[in-house]
DNA sequence: CGTTTTTTCTGTAACGTTTCAGAAGTATAG
DNA sequence: CTATACTTCTGAAACGTTACAGAAAAAACG
C-alpha cells in the first residue's frame, strides 16, 4: 500500500526509473553502473539496491552502444547454410581460430544467417566488422558486408583493394599435390572437386569438360584447379583430358559416389586428385568398396589435413594447412582493424605436403 | 570545386546527412529505405542515388534496435571457453540444430565468450534472448544472463521456475547403460568422468571417492552418476566400492589416462562406464594400447553416440540422445517466447540404449 | 576565516534511427 | 465546383543510454 499511489505504472524500467524512485539524476544511477568512483560508495549502494527491487536488468546494452559506437561483437559470414558450418571440420578449426582471438578481446561472434536473396541480416547485424569466409565469389551477402563501411577481413576471398586479405597459398599446394603424383609415375588423372558451378545449372552428374571452369564462383577452388593444371600441362597432359567431377557438396558420401563415376571411365584414371579431405576420404571408401586397393592400384590425395585424414586405412596423402591459423590472423587482422591500426593488408599462408600411405608409385 | 563550400564535413554520414543534401525531412530518407510506398519512386531513386554518392552506409542497425526494441539475434551461452565450443562434436550438433533455427527465423547466433570472472560481455550482448547450454550450476555466467530478464531457454541446466527447460533424460540413459553391463555379469565397475571437480580443487589425478560426488557442478553429470549408482546399488554393488576417475577435460587423450589409472586398480574392473563418447574412445584405444583386448577382457560403454563412435573398432556400445533435436527444441522454445508465446516450460528428451561392440559377458 | 581544492552530484546534449499524427498537394466522386 | 479521399511528404517525439561541463557541498589549506 506503500506505493499504489504509482497509477501510471511503466512496464519498462529504465535507468530513470530507478533514477526517479531514488530522487536522484540520470547520469547518477548511470556512474552507479560504470563509474563507481564518480559517486559516494553510501549511494551506489543505495542506487544498487533500488534497481534491483524494482528489476531493473541494468543499463540497456542497445542504447548504450549507440552512445558508445560499439556493438562489442564481429559478424563472421560464412556458407551459404548457416548450420553446414558445423559440420566441416576444416572450417570448425577456422571459426575456432577466429573465436579465440575474439574471446581475448572480449568481443561476441555472431554467425550471421542468410540467403542470397535476402541481405538483410547482413545490413542489420549489430557489430563492429565483419570477417568473411569462404563465401561464394559474387554473393550478395559479401557485397552487403562491404557496404556497410565496416572494419573487414576477408578469409579465402578473392582480394580486394583497401580490405586486408588473409589466403593460404592453395596454389603451391595444389601443384605440389600434382608433382607428388607425377613423381610418382602417374598419367592419368582426375579431380573431384564441389561446387564448381552452382548446383542448380548443373546439368548432370557426369564429369564436367574444361570449358565450365571458369565458372568456378569459390575462390579457393579456381585456386586449387590452376594450381592442379599446371604441372600437368607441363608433364605433357592436356587439361582437357582430365575429367572432373563435380560433386554438390563437400561430404564424404559425395565423394564416394564421384569416384564411382570416374573409375567406370576409360583410360581408368590411377591418380585422384581431391580438392578437400572430406571428398578424399569418401573417395577411399568409395574406391575401396568397388574392389580397388588404394595405393596400390589409385593413389588419392585430398586436401587440408583434417583430423580424420590420419584416421583412415590408408592414411590420407594431402596438403596440409594450418586452419587453426588463419582464423587467429583473420581474429587478429580485425582487431588491429577495429583498434585504428592498420594491419598487413595481404597475407598469405604456407602450405605444406603430408605425405601418408594413399598415394604410392604406378 | 562544386562542393568545397561544405566547409564543416561531417566525418560521420548518417540520415540526416543525406536528408540534408536533398532537402528533404529525415523521415523521408528512412522512408525511402523501409518504406518504399511511403513515397513516389522518384524521390526513392534520388535518395538512394544521393545516399550512395554520399557513401552512406545505410541506416545504423544499432539506432534502428535501440527504437524498434529488437536485436535480431540471440546469445548462446556456451562452456566456459568458446573455442571448446568448435571441439566437441556433440556440442557442435546442438549447435547445429540451434542454429537451424534460428537462421529460419532470421536471427543472428552470437557466441558470447565470458570468463566467470566476468560477466560484462553477458551483460552487453546485443541479444533479444538467451539459450544457456551446459554451462557449470554454479557460473557467474548464467546468473547475469537471467538477470538481463529476456527471454531465455535453459538446456541441459537445472531447472528453475519460470524459465523454460529442456532436458534430456540422461539418468534413464545412464541407468540403461549400467543395467546392460549388470545383465552381462559384470560386477566390477568402474566410471570415468569429467570436470566432476572443479580443476583448481581437485587434489590429484588419483580416482576420487564417493563423499566428493556431491561437489557436482554440471547438471548433465549429476544426472548420469545417479543413473549409474541406483541399479549398481540395487544389484548389491556399494557404490563407495566403484572407483570415479575424474578428467581435467572431455577427450580422447584424457579418457586413456583415466582408463591406465583404473585398469592398476585391484580389483580390476572388468566394465567401464564412461559419461561421454569421447571419453569412452579414449578409454577403448588407451586400454588397447596396455594390450587389453576389449570386450573380451573389459566392456566400456559411452554416452552421447557421437558419429566417431561406429568408426572405431570395436564399435562403443553408447546411449544415443539425439543432439540435433535438443538444438531445435531450444531454438523453437526460444522463438516461441519471443513471439510472446509460452511454449512448454519443460521438455525432457528420451535417450535410447545403441550396443555395439565394446560391450560382451564376462 | 577566506581561498583553494576535492568530492559528489546534476542537467543536457548527443548517439541515429523509426513512428505517427498530420500538413500540403493532388486526384476522385458526386 | 465542393467535398472526399488518396498520395506524398514533414516535424517532433520517442528509444535508453553516456559524456561532459559545471553546480553544490565538503574538505583542506594557509
């Protein structure tokens, strides 16, 4: 009965609800919060004491980020889907690389979804820069991003001018893969690769002929496919002989089914070259499962060292890159960005051949 | 030379920057942005046109929340150190199912990071709700989520009134599990944990005794060493009798340490009860490793059924929960109360007995 | 006791939007 | 031609903070 004088009751308790219970300013319950110095310990106590009877959940982070221009989190685009980025474990090794430098500088990670045909999220996201990953060239969630005069890095994106841009040398590693194999005696070859052209114009599911590749709309991939095509040429093969399957995801069950279809061809290919290690491995069990050993009669090699390659019998030949990496230096990139600095705009990371027990000599 | 009579430049552009060029109210500008009927679609263009001359980034996603009281997106709290989040892959496909729907509701998914020692970056998270997932009973953490009083899901937590829970039936899977090594004849058990104790306190590496159990600090844990003790008790087993080592951390490393530990131990135990999959995988390869054969010489069984857990050989006899759908659970409630709906306040979730091949008579 | 310094508290102007009632102008109906 | 209804645009009031300059009170100084 104390206080029903109170008719107008405000549903919402914000800091000059507390600030008028108390008889007191604003800018005082508000110093209560963050500025404990700038009033009396008797009082903060007493203002500490108010909001929490009243259930004041304390100062409103929205509006205290309009006042202080900082959200206190990055946006982190990545895949199409957002929930398939939990499922590569390549790009989990990324995120957890990003995350860690993030966590150090206390600021939140927000996965921002969305479709190609909707950017909103993209423009209402509310943090301070975004990191780009592993996004299709001409999405226009990218575009979006940029348009939003944030600090940016861009991870596994094609460079672009004024954005700081962390690649790994897939390039190297993909001719390193392919000298490896041409090493080793091997002349025919094939690729499997995924998401080469966007799944819906593609017409089938049998290997692709040389003219598509330009389509290649993921970075990394064009990367990885020069990479493949020049030691060959340079071996004497013709680009146009190596046929490439292109599967629609980056799983193994894609690539079991791709070496399927490639092992059915004539001349049979006796050298796999895989763009990721997920295609690879299923390629294996693939390959193994129509009855051919792997080394002995089709080396493989894939492409990013994840765990799983050492797990499988045989031990995956591939190319090994530090993912854990590049997701500290994208971290780190951006939050040199957002402190002023300016950070190396271009990086480029090593990458390194691993050899195991699934490639071996003709 | 057109423009240099602007002498003061206003660093920043924002709405009223670009209503100012055209002369026109700043209401249209915004109008022109999320109202297009609002206005002729000859103004709209010239807006646009002027706004992108001027490189205005669009409006301010922080203003926009701040007035229209939503910040399209939701913090997950998750395990005391985010990159952990990426390791664990029963975690991740929470995550995943988390995730799923959240992107169908076009909400962000901000991982917010937090040491227990502070709990600002909970405080300021630009979140319309909160899901809390496996987080320690006792962290500073979940206190200042529920204290920012929105929305908020609890998942694998204890329940608290008023906020809506979903649990999985972990003591029946534990129970199950514990019942099936009983039928099988064991009588000598032993059970391998994690983070039982918090790390700081835990005196050494040797198995703990049973006074310290209720020292418990995650939920899930309780659950399942409950499930454990009951039919062991009712099969005449003291539970003082059944040895709990206790690991710094969950995975495959720490489990074989355990396992190495457990095995010295007289009696030996000829049935191994692990809390987590990876524990378990932990304990098959560190027991194979001492040259035990398993399960002719030691059953183990897991919990989580985990997609490694049909790759190792044997094949863990585990509890399945399913992980997804406890991500979709949460999400759905969370978007239900968020859309001023009460969904279900509590939702528990069955688990199922999966035996496979860890598991034999004595 | 008058001055200066320090402590404690206050008022107000941003921060950048959106919303909403309504003004002004233009088309439609009777 | 007047009354009515749209269209198109405007102005001002929120949204809930924090920063900053300064007022008032208390303490320290000479």
């Amino acid at each position: 009965m104390a206080n029903e004088h109170e008719s107008a009751k405000p549903h919402r308790i914000t800091i000059s609800t507390v600030a008028a219970a108390l008889g007191v300013a604003v800018s005082t319950v508000s110093n209560a919060y963050n500025r404990p110095d700038q009033l009396s310990a008797e009082l903060r106590e007493r203002v500490l004491a108010v909001a929490a009877e009243l259930g004041y959940p304390g100062p409103n982070p929205v509006a205290r980020s309009l006042r202080q221009q900082r959200a206190g989190a990055v946006g982190v685009l990545f895949a199409e889907r957002l929930p398939y980025a939990f499922r590569d474990p390549a790009a989990l090794m990324v995120l957890e690389g990003i995350a860690s430098t993030l966590e150090q500088a206390k600021l939140g990670l927000l996965l921002v979804p969305g479709r190609d045909d909707d950017t909103t999220t993209v423009q209402q996201a509310l943090v301070d820069g975004f990191i780009v990953y592993s996004m299709m060239d001409t999405d226009p969630l990218v575009e979006a991003a940029l348009k939003r005069r944030l600090p940016t890095v861009l991870l596994d994106q094609p460079p672009r001018p004024d954005v700081p841009s962390i690649i790994v040398d897939d390039e190297a590693g993909a001719r390193m893969a392919t000298e490896h194999l041409l090493s080793l005696g091997h002349r025919h070859f094939a690729i499997i690769t995924d998401r080469l052209i966007e799944t819906h114009v593609r017409p089938s599911h049998a290997p692709i002929n040389v003219q598509t590749h330009s389509e290649a709309t993921f970075f990394v991939t064009q990367l990885r496919l020069q990479g493949y095509r020049q030691p060959l040429e340079q071996a004497g093969i013709a680009w146009s002989d190596v046929p490439i399957y292109d599967c629609n995801d980056n799983n193994e069950a894609d690539g079991a089914a791709a070496i399927q279809i490639l092992l059915a061809r004539t001349p049979r290919p006796t050298a796999i070259l895989c763009l990721t290690d997920r295609l690879a491995l299923g390629a294996i069990t693939g390959a193994q499962q129509a009855g051919y050993n792997v080394p002995e009669q089709l080396s493989i090699v894939g492409f990013d060292d994840i765990p799983q390659a050492t797990r499988i019998t045989p031990a995956l030949t591939t190319i090994r890159q530090d993912h854990r990496q590049k997701g500290l230096s994208a971290g780190q990139a951006l939050i040199e960005l957002l402190a002023g600095q300016s950070p190396t705009s271009y990086q480029r990371l090593a990458v390194e051949l691993v050899v195991r027990d699934s490639t071996a000599a003709i």
